[in-house]
C-alpha cells in the first residue's frame, strides 16, 4: 500500500528539485512532459520507479504522455489507457515497444465502457486509477462513480485540474481520504484513497 505520507513527500521532493530527472530523452520531449507547472508527469514516472511495478487504469489519453510515463519503467505492471478520440490512442501506441509495463489504449467513451467492456472482464484490480478526461464536476463525478469498484481497496486515483470550472464542487463531494497535491500541477491535483 502506498500511504499518503509517501505520495506527499515524492510530490514535495518534485517541487523541491530533490529529484534527478532520469527519464529518456524521448519521454521528457513529448507533449508538456518537460513543463514546470505539470510536474504530474515526472511524478507518475517516479511512483511507478518507487512502487511498482502497478496496474494503472487511465481516462483521457490524449498524446499518451501520462500513460507512457506510467508505463516506461514499469516492468511486470499494466497501463491501460481510455480516450473517445483514436487519435489518442495511436499517440500512445506509437511508444508502446518503449515502455516496460503492457501499454493497452482503448478506443471508447469512458463511461460506455465500463458498462459495456469492463463490468464483463475478468476482474483486475488497479492500484491506480487517474482521471485526466472532460475537466467537468458531472463528468468526473460519474467516472469516479463508475471506476472506482475497480480499484484495489486502499488503491490510489489521482485528479487533474481540481481547480478549473466547476471541478471544484466534485472535489468537495469525494468522500473518501484525500489530500490535494497541488504543487503538481498549477491548476490543481487531487489523490484519493479506496477505502471499504
């Protein structure tokens, strides 16, 4: 189990600059990965160093930039990745024989998904979950609602962009353990814990 102690302490040694940058020059070139106000990336990149290796499920792939740095030094672990645009999915495809962990895209509404594909899968357990897709309190809300059964029990979901819209309002609303780790990226990250 990862505690909220280590997760504060990686994202403060982060903003602290206490942290070689490691990662491959490939990694640190994609899409905002090298950008000091996202620092989430690096983050995600030393989380899968420190405790992997992890099973990561995430929502919103964009350019695969968070997936990949969940996947590229993951050995043994699994990242599987969801966005509506196929575009996403070939950005993350194109680094797949990079990565150490099994990189899975998935093509599809996030929440279509998890009622259609995922509630008939054999049961696997994340020990991550990261939501980073539609920034709206309605959206998030119904993600965190449907994902969350698939998590491990003191699992971790992470949030993106707590702060933007009316994404404060769901922050608000989660119930279970949560710390905000807002030094990872300027317009807010949030990390929760699964508990019973």
């Amino acid at each position: 189990m990862i505690t909220f102690a280590e997760v504060e302490a990686l994202a403060g040694k982060l903003a602290d600059n206490m942290l070689s940058d490691n990662r491959p020059e490939w990694l640190k070139e994609m899409p905002s990965a090298s950008d000091n106000t996202a620092r989430y990336y690096r983050f995600f990149h030393h989380l899968v160093g420190r405790f992997g290796p992890l099973r990561v499920l995430e929502i919103g792939t964009y350019a695969g930039t968070s997936a990949c740095h969940f996947a590229y030094h993951n050995a043994g672990g699994l990242v599987r990745t969801i966005d509506c645009d196929p575009n996403a999915s070939r950005a993350a495809e194109r680094y797949a024989d990079r990565c150490a962990a099994i990189l899975d895209t998935v093509t599809a509404d996030s929440i279509e998904y998890v009622r259609t594909t995922m509630v008939h899968l054999a049961p696997l357990p994340f020990d991550v979950l990261f939501i980073d897709g539609l920034h709206n309190a309605a959206q998030v809300s119904a993600e965190y609602t449907a994902y969350r059964p698939f998590v491990l029990e003191n699992g971790l979901i992470f949030f993106d962009d707590i702060n933007l819209g009316d994404m404060d309002d769901f922050w608000r609303g989660v119930t279970d353990p949560k710390i905000r780790l807002d030094t990872l990226h300027y317009t807010g990250f949030g990390c929760c814990r699964v508990v019973p």
